[in-house]
C-alpha cells in the first residue's frame, strides 16, 4: 500500500469555517492568553509580531484583545502557521470539549492521535473523510452524550476536525482510517 498522503494547509479551513465563528475562536483564544503555555504564547506572538501590523502599536502582539482579534482574522485566512497555532492554543483552552471528543470519535472507532500529540507541528489536514460521518450526525451523536455541554455546533465540528487532523475535502468510503 504505497498511497501517498494529501494533507491541505492549516488556513484551507478557513473554506469551512464562517467569518464569525473564526473571529469568536481567535478571540477566546487572545482572551485567555495568559492561560496558556509559555511556549505557546511565544509562538502566537511570534507569529503576530511577522505578520500583523497594528497602526499605533511596534508591537502588534500588545494592542488591545479587540483591535488585535480583528487585525488577526485576516492573518488566519491566509497563515497555515498562524492557524495552527491559533487552532492549537484554542483547543488547549477547552481540554473538556477535547476529551469528550476524542472519546466520541475512538468509540466510533476513528484512528487518531493521543490527546497530547502537538497537532501544530503537522503538515496541515489530511484530505480524506468518512462519507458516513457528516458533522451534522456527529454533531448529533455529542448532544446525545453530552446533553449538559454549553459547547456549540461549531465548537464540537472544529474540535472534531482538530483532533482527527482532517477537513471533508474527499468523503470516501473505504475505511482506510477506521478500526474495524
């Protein structure tokens, strides 16, 4: 099986993602910054600091969460690192939305990565998703197990494409990354 493997940079989920819901996710992200890991917020800022130009700030990284959140939307749609990072640090801020997740797709019997595998550092997304599993039905499957989750629709379908590093670029049928 010498297939070779397909991934779409990190910003390609800028094409599944509405405007809104990009600007709430790189906001609640800037909102909790101090939560997050040292290193993390190095790599944010790093990030912030090559890439966004905030007029009346040298340092973009230290302009208001509101004025920054907005100058960063854009960034996002274009930065496959910046995404990463963004996408990396949101997730690390609701680790109950990861664990319920994770739980949710290995039971469907989805081979993904431990929890703790720092998902930035991979290429981007894989292409390939099962025809079967629309985000509607797992959507669905969430609010089932998790009737007292304050999570949205889009939390658990960005939760489920960060986890299982894939967009549904190719619905395919085969289970090529399913356990039997």
């Amino acid at each position: 099986m010498n297939e070779k493997i397909e991934y779409l940079p990190f910003n390609a989920i800028n094409e599944f993602m509405l405007p809104e819901y990009r600007k709430v996710v790189i906001k609640s992200v800037f909102s909790s910054f101090e939560s997050l890991p040292n290193f993390r917020q190095k790599s944010i800022n790093s990030e912030i600091k090559k890439l966004v130009k905030i007029q009346g700030f040298r340092d973009s990284s230290q302009a208001p969460i509101g004025i920054k959140s907005r100058e960063c939307s854009t960034v996002f749609e274009k930065s496959a690192k910046f995404v990463s990072e963004i996408l990396a640090a949101w997730a690390e801020l609701n680790l109950d939305l990861v664990k319920s997740v994770f739980q949710m797709l290995t039971e469907r019997g989805w081979i993904i990565l431990p929890v703790d595998v720092d998902r930035s550092k991979l290429p981007g997304f894989l292409i390939k998703w099962p025809a079967k599993d629309s985000f509607e039905l797992l959507t669905n499957e969430f609010r089932e197990k998790h009737t007292d989750s304050a999570n949205s629709d889009d939390d658990v379908s960005l939760m489920i494409v960060w986890l299982s590093n894939r967009l549904p670029y190719e619905m395919v049928t085969e289970d090529l990354f399913l356990k039997e």
